[in-house]
C-alpha cells in the first residue's frame, strides 16, 4: 500500500489493482483496514482509529483512493463529490482507438445489482425508464501499435460508468470482460486507473491535486513515457 499524501485531515493511497475499498461479504481485507492500521502503527494511536471512506473504486481498477481523517474532512469531502466539484482523471487502455478521438459522451446507465453489471442506454427509453444520465470527457493522449491510452474524465458517478461507456463506443477496457474485452488479464485486474484528483481541501481551502502512477504491468509500461 503506497500512501500518496498525508496530513491531519485527510490521507491518500494508491490502491492496488484486486483490493476492495470497503468490506464486503468476501471478507477479504479491504483498504481501509490497510489504512488504519498504517495510521494506529505510524502515529501509535491507542484505541480504534478513525477513517472516513469518502469514495470508492472498483475493485479491478487501480489509483487514487482519498480517506477522511476527521468528521469535519468527512462531511466536506462528502459534499464536494455530491456537488461534483471533484475533478476526477483517470487512464484507460484499450485495443480499439474511439472515434472521433475526443470529446463528451453522454449515455443513460442502469445497474443490475443481482448480477453487478450495468448497462448503457443512448436514450432514456421506457425500458430503462429508472436508468441515470451519465457524461464523460475522453481524449486519446497516446497510441502504440493497437494498444490506444485514453485520458477520461467523468462528470457524474454512476457504477462502473467509464467501462460502461466505452464499452458502448466500441473501446471496451483491456482485460475487462464483464464489458467485453475477450480475454482477462491473469491477476483479475483492468487497465483502468485513476491517475489524478483534483478538489478544494476541506480546511486549507486551497486547491490540491493528488497523483498516483499506474502500477507495473505489461501494457501500462508500455506507455510508461507519460509519467516519468
């Protein structure tokens, strides 16, 4: 677990491709366990440790994941992504280049949370009548051979709304087969991170961006160029 910035208020990781944000009835450990336990070991603090989960990521998806330290980051944090004032950036890679090469999508997604799939919809039909809009910036920022690295950025929150969508265009993520790419990546991972947040701190009130680098696999060292 790499913790990506610190301070008394909130603290962020680069979580790691396969590891749950939050616990489910897997009963695998999740990451914010992980944290917990750094910030009870680090600062020796006795007795149960405080952490806000503020929000989440898929577990096959990789990159920054931001933890309130107090109730005061919590209820601030919680705020700015209800009124989308977090800028969220993340990478994708997949095997077809989208067409035009950028611009905005905008699809209506209905979750079956039987199965924890989604589906995208161009219109808001009467057969996917509860189904939420959902708008993403994209923009090819690199292409090697087949392999396209997109740079996404989603405007609303729905579930698994950027495998979704490109999905629907065409451009299914590498290794994502619940959305359609043919085959998985042995680890169970996907090639989508989130690369970048950007928002107000909750008590600095200053503006801040937190980064995290794409973890060490075949097809993101591929296009290792655009982060060292």
């Amino acid at each position: 677990m790499q913790v990506i910035y610190e301070d008394n208020h909130l603290i962020a990781v680069n979580k790691p491709a396969g590891v749950l944000v939050q616990g489910d009835e897997t009963g695998d450990t999740p990451l914010s366990d992980m944290v917990k336990e750094y910030i009870k070991v680090r600062y020796d603090k006795p007795g149960e440790v405080f952490l806000g989960v503020i929000h989440r990521i898929d577990r096959p998806v990789s990159g920054v994941v931001v933890f309130a330290r107090t109730s005061k980051a919590l209820e601030r944090m919680n705020r700015l992504f209800q009124e989308r004032k977090v800028q969220k950036t993340y990478w994708a890679i997949t095997a077809h280049r989208p067409e035009p090469l950028s611009g905005r999508l905008t699809h209506f997604i209905l979750k079956d949370a039987t199965k924890n799939v989604s589906k995208a919809f161009d219109t808001q039909s009467s057969r996917a009548k509860d189904a939420k809009e959902s708008l993403l910036d994209y923009e090819l920022i690199g292409q090697i051979g087949m392999h396209c690295l997109l740079e996404v950025r989603p405007i609303t929150g729905r579930p698994h709304q950027i495998r979704v969508q490109l999905a629907k265009i065409g451009c299914p993520i590498r290794g994502d087969v619940k959305y359609g790419f043919p085959t998985p990546n042995a680890d169970g991972s996907i090639y989508l991170h989130c690369r970048a947040l950007t928002f107000e701190h909750p008590t600095l009130k200053q503006d801040i961006t937190i980064t995290a680098d794409p973890p060490r696999a075949q097809f993101w060292d591929v296009f290792a160029a655009h982060w060292r």
